[in-house]
C-alpha cells in the first residue's frame, strides 16, 4: 500500500503468523548491515501474572526487553531494556550502536493511553506512523473516543533529565513514547504496555518488581495548600502551569485548598481529620509553612501527625530559604527553576527528618524550622513587606537602606554550646498570564483537575486552535511553553501485511507541543465540601493550645545555669538559624543540615564599621560572609538551644520570617521531630 505518498516494500516477511514467529531470530540487512533482530517470545508464560523473568546485563538486573522501530532513519532500530537503574535504550544504526539510561531516579511517571478516533474526514490508517501525523490524540482506554481501528497501545513515559553545567545545571524534559503493535489485537497491545508501566512504576517507587499490575500501596490523596498572596501573588498562575502537569504525569490524586486569610492553613491542619492525605504540600512561601507546621503542633494527636504527614514546599514566596535549603543540600538545580525542582521532589514521595526549634516568648509558644532574628535581618525582613510586589528583589533594596541607616540595640545574649559529636551528626544530605490562564478555574477548596484547559491556545482539552496548538499535544501559548527537550517515540513491529517497519523518529515536538501528553478525565476528585469553614467535619474542644514536646529549658524568667555563656551591650543582630538558606539568596549557614541537631547563632555586635557590614551582606549569597580570621565584632557559634534578651522594644524579632513581639525569646532544638519531602 502506499504510505506517506511513497510505496515501501519490507525487507522482512512480517506476515508470518505469531505461532510461527515465536523465539526466531528474523535477519534483516537494513541497508547490507546485517543486524539481527530478536522477536520476544510471547507464549503462555506472558500471560501469567507475576511471573518475571529477570537477568544480568552487564551488572545491573533486567526485566523488560523489546526491540522497538523508528522513522526516517531506516536503518535504526531501539533495543529497550529496563533494569534496576533505569531506562536503557540501546540504538542501532548503520552498524553503529548507542546507549543511553534515563535513570530511575529522572522518572516520574508513566501512563497507558490510547489513540483518539479522528474527525470525519480524516485519514486513519493502523500502520500509519507517530510523526507523520503529529496531531496525535491519545485518550483513556474506556474513554469512549478511542480509536477501535489502531490496534496500538501508548506507554508515556515523563522524566526530567539532569544536565549539569557549569551554573550546577538544570532538568531537561523528556517524554519516551512506545507504541506496542505486535499483535493484531488491542487487548494483546495493551497487556505488553501494563507490564512496561506496571514494572516502571514499582522501580520508580523503589519496590520490587513481582507482578505486571501495579497498585500504590497508599492511595490516600496529597493534601495541598496554596497561599495566593504569597510572593508577588502569582503562586495560582504557578500551581495551573508547573506544577498540575507535574502531579498529573506522576498520577498522584490531590485536594488543593486555597487560603482565605491569615492562619487559615493553621486552622484548617488543626482541625480537620488530616489522616484523609498522606502528605501535606505548600504552594508558597515560608510563611504558610510555619503556619501548617503550627498547626499540626497544636493538635492533641501531634505526634501522630507529625510522625504520618510529611510536608513539601514549593516555592512561590520571597524568601523560600526551606525550599532552598533542600535543594541545595540534595544538588538539585533550583535558581533557574526553583518551582519545577520542588515539584519534582515533592512527586517523588522521599522525605528526610527535620529538626524543629520550640520558640518561647512572654505570650506566645511556637515551633520553628528556619530560623530566629533580632535586629538588622529581620528589620530588613519586615520593614520591605512595603516592597513585596518586586518579589525577592526587595531584601536587596531593603538591605541599602538599613546599611545607610544603621541601628543597634543594647541587650544579652545567652547560649548553650553544642556539643561536638552534635555537629558531626545527621543525614540532612542524604509572570501573570495575558488573559488569566484559566486561572478563573481555580476556586477555593477544590481540587484542581488534571485535565489542564488552557483558554489561550487550547492546548489540552480544549477544542482545536490556529496553527495547529490544539489537541493534546500541548499548546503553543507562553502558559504552555515550559523550553523543555525532544520526544522520542518508538514502536514496536507488528503481523500485519500493511505495516511499515521502520516507523518514527526523533522529532522536535517544540516544547509548545510537547508540554502535557493526558487527555483523561480527571482522577482527581474535589473535596465534596460545601463549606470552606475549615472547622467543618470537626474540631478540637482545646483550639489554639500549643502541644508539642515540653520545654527542657528554665522558665522565660528564670536564671540560666552557668554552663551557659552569656554577651551584653549594643548589637547590631543576632540570628539563630537552623537551615543553610535563609532565603534563595541567602546562604546562611553553610555548614547546617537539616537534622543535625545544631542551631546556628550569628551574633555581629555594635562597632562593626559599614564596610565590614557591606562585606557581610554581599558574602550572604555565597557563604563567605563570616570573616575568616577571628573577629571581634562578627562570630557564629553552633548552639543547642539560645535567649535574648533586648533592654527595649525597638526594633523586630522574627521567627521564621513572621513578625513577633519583641521581648525576650529563648529556643531549643528537637533533632529529628518533623519530616520533609526530598528529592531522594
């Protein structure tokens, strides 16, 4: 027959019947090279479930092989493997051959789809080619729109390469189509592709491979909470169009919420049966995690929650210092997209213990995950809120302006040292959119839908745009445009008589069309609550009591032992700090873990000259702000728990960025008492 205007003629008979093709070794020259092709086995074993055939290639375990095809090229030909370190693609070419593994660790997911039956009119051919035709539509098997012609089964396959370079490098997207039609049936197509993603996602979720279905073996939704004034205000824009997809291509099931005022995520945690989710994610700044981690603490249950619910950030605010830390403590690039990093950790369901400071002042008791401040700091925190529409760039500008304007305070410091084993220990290592970009969509307390609908370029789900952005291949707005790398597609060969055996190639789906591949109806169901009261479905009878561990400290008015040291006179700040980045900007305490048990305790007295001063602020960005030669003026010190005590009221104090009444503080740390979504 006569495929894309040419007739082709195979070099293999590949009409043979697939009793007779069973474990032969079918020769084809492509091009005189003479390159041997296996064609897998497909007899009753294949149909028994659990029955995994493993072996070793070259040291790593192998579960899935297949030989797949690809156009244009055609003397190409992919050998795929999957093994306990990943995706393996072995290419052949003209007697020359290429490997490359996609890691384990760069997937995130994969789905089985089908292809979308076409409008009347338009060509449909079983043995036609992916390219060929890159208005592609795939659609849920039972969706109803399925093409009952093409017979071929889809395996989407998301990762999210890391490419290093020399600014640390960055995560390149790239999406492995395989097309299984070996078989003349769906039904036969569609059980080779369960087995691929059935096995991919027990590799992904780091559990063993023993059976081709998979179940996760939590099915409890992701709890998440958005903050839409955090920041410049842009975090719904940011959620719609970075982080959706994300969770959509890893199938995890949420419930987003979004605030409606100050502490409404704190009562929202403290009040609600959190036991519905198995994780609780921030869409925002620091702020709305202090607020969470609050409200889980004054739950009489908090050690349960604490202990069940780990918790993500993805960053939308100004400082971001958490979101920050742990990517930086994890080598996962974040400056250049700090809000994919996070998504990309948060998916992978891997959490890490994180210490936690008690904080108490004369009125109040809260816990702590970054850091404590008085003076200089945390004046430039609060005093440039006047400037929070310039996002993180008014730390900066604010930070001018107090150095020209230098204050201090008079007042004492007391510490405890660490201990030195302490400092060893730990594994903390280990724009708005033009026409609102369906933001509109966004309501509160519902959950977001998978199927993303950009109104711009229908790109997704809606009805086809101009030049060619619709469909659901992604769209072609700056919504849609994420600059991330190829597609391949590959295919498998088939029995039929039509089929062309070389199909596909590398093709350049731009990252306008290569953006989000799901075209399902959403898995995802809405919180079914009709109230966005958070004290619906019930409540605690001792609301706003501060639970946690007790205090091991003297009272807050008590003398301190003598195994304490102690500063008096005129400061310029002092800063407590448990995380290395205050903020993305400030690279704090380059020594910190995240559980480590230490707090680090910066203290720059009065008579430090502005030029030492501004020799500080510009070594915050890189970790070289603490001279290093001893310095009578600047000190940092790991410490195990710290007061202060300000002779007045001027000036601010800061817990974690939020504003508290200025008196005495002192704080403790509680190694290990939360935990924290990782990437690893």
């Amino acid at each position: 027959m006569m495929m894309d205007g040419a007739a082709f003629k195979p070099k293999v008979d590949l009409s043979d019947t697939l009793g007779e093709r069973h474990g032969r070794e079918i020769e084809d020259d492509f091009g005189g090279k003479g390159i041997a092709v296996v064609v897998p086995d497909r007899s009753a074993t294949d149909q028994q479930e659990g029955q995994l055939q493993q072996t070793m290639v070259g040291g790593a375990a192998v579960y899935l092989t297949e030989t797949f095809y690809i156009s244009s090229k055609k003397n190409t030909v992919f050998e795929v493997r999957l093994t306990d370190k990943g995706l393996c693609l072995k290419k052949q070419s003209n007697g020359s051959t290429k490997e490359q593994t996609i890691p384990l660790k760069d997937i995130i997911g994969c789905r089985c789809l089908r292809s979308k039956r076409r409008s009347r009119g338009s060509s449909s051919c079983t043995c036609a080619s992916i390219s060929s035709s890159h208005q592609l539509k795939v659609v849920e098997e039972n969706s109803g729109e399925q093409d009952e012609t093409d017979v071929s089964a889809y395996l989407y396959i998301y990762a999210y390469i890391l490419k290093r370079n020399r600014r640390g490098g960055f995560r390149e997207r790239t999406t492995i189509t395989l097309r299984f039609r070996s078989f003349d049936r769906y039904e036969d197509n569609n059980r080779e592709a369960q087995k691929w993603r059935a096995s991919i996602k027990h590799l992904v979720a780091g559990e063993p491979v023993q059976k081709f279905t998979y179940q996760p073996r939590d099915t409890r939704k992701m709890l998440i909470i958005l903050n839409p004034k955090s920041g410049s205000g842009k975090a719904r824009e940011m959620f719609q169009q970075r982080v959706a997809p994300i969770f959509a291509e890893a199938e995890i099931p949420y419930d987003l919420h979004i605030t409606k005022k100050s502490n409404w995520a704190r009562e929202f945690v403290r009040l609600r049966d959190v036991y519905l989710w198995r994780g609780i994610v921030l869409v925002g700044g620091d702020g709305i995690f202090f607020e969470v981690l609050n409200g889980l603490f004054e739950r009489e249950d908090w050690q349960t929650a604490i202990d069940e619910l780990p918790m993500g950030i993805i960053p939308c605010g100004s400082g971001n210092g958490l979101a920050k830390t742990v990517s930086f403590l994890y080598e996962e690039p974040f400056d250049t997209k700090p809000v994919l990093a996070s998504a990309l950790m948060v998916v992978k369901g891997k959490h890490s213990m994180l210490d936690v400071v008690r904080v108490e002042t004369r009125s109040n008791i809260m816990f702590s995950f970054l850091s404590v401040g008085w003076g200089l700091i945390s004046d430039i925190d609060i005093e440039s809120e006047r400037l929070r529409a310039i996002g993180g760039q008014r730390f900066t500008v604010w930070s001018v302006h107090r150095l020209i304007s230098l204050r201090t305070y008079q007042g004492k410091v007391y510490y405890l040292p660490a201990l030195v084993s302490q400092t060893n220990g730990g594994d903390g290592v280990g724009g708005n959119h033009p026409n609102g970009g369906g933001i509109g969509t966004l309501k509160h307390s519902v959950s977001y839908n998978t199927t993303l609908n950009c109104r711009d370029c229908r790109g997704l789900t809606g009805q086809d745009g101009g030049g060619g952005g619709g469909g659901t291949i992604g769209g072609s707005c700056d919504a849609c445009d994420t600059n991330f790398s190829d597609v391949l597609s590959l295919e498998t060969g088939t029995n039929l008589d039509s089929f062309r055996p070389r199909i596909d190639s590398w093709y350049s789906a731009t990252s306008r069309k290569s953006t989000y591949f799901s075209t399902v109806d959403s898995i995802y169901e809405s919180d079914k609550a009709s109230n966005d009261d958070p004290t619906q479905n019930g409540g605690g009878p001792n609301g706003g009591v501060m639970y946690g561990p007790p205090s091991r400290l003297p009272a807050l008015t008590a003398t301190l032992p003598d195994t304490w040291q102690s500063i008096a006179g005129d400061f310029v700040m002092v800063h407590a700090a448990y995380q290395s980045h205050l903020s993305t900007e400030c690279y704090f305490a380059p020594q910190s873990r995240l559980n480590d048990g230490i707090i680090w305790l910066l203290i720059i007295r009065a008579g430090v000259s502005r030029s030492q001063l501004l020799s500080f602020l510009l070594g915050l960005s890189s970790g070289t702000h603490i001279p290093m030669q001893a310095n009578e003026h600047i000190q940092m010190v790991p410490v195990s728990a710290f007061r202060i005590e300000p002779a007045g009221t001027a000036g601010h104090m800061t817990v974690d960025g939020e504003k508290v009444e200025c008196g005495p503080i002192q704080g403790e740390i509680f190694p290990s008492l939360a935990k924290v979504m990782v990437p690893k």
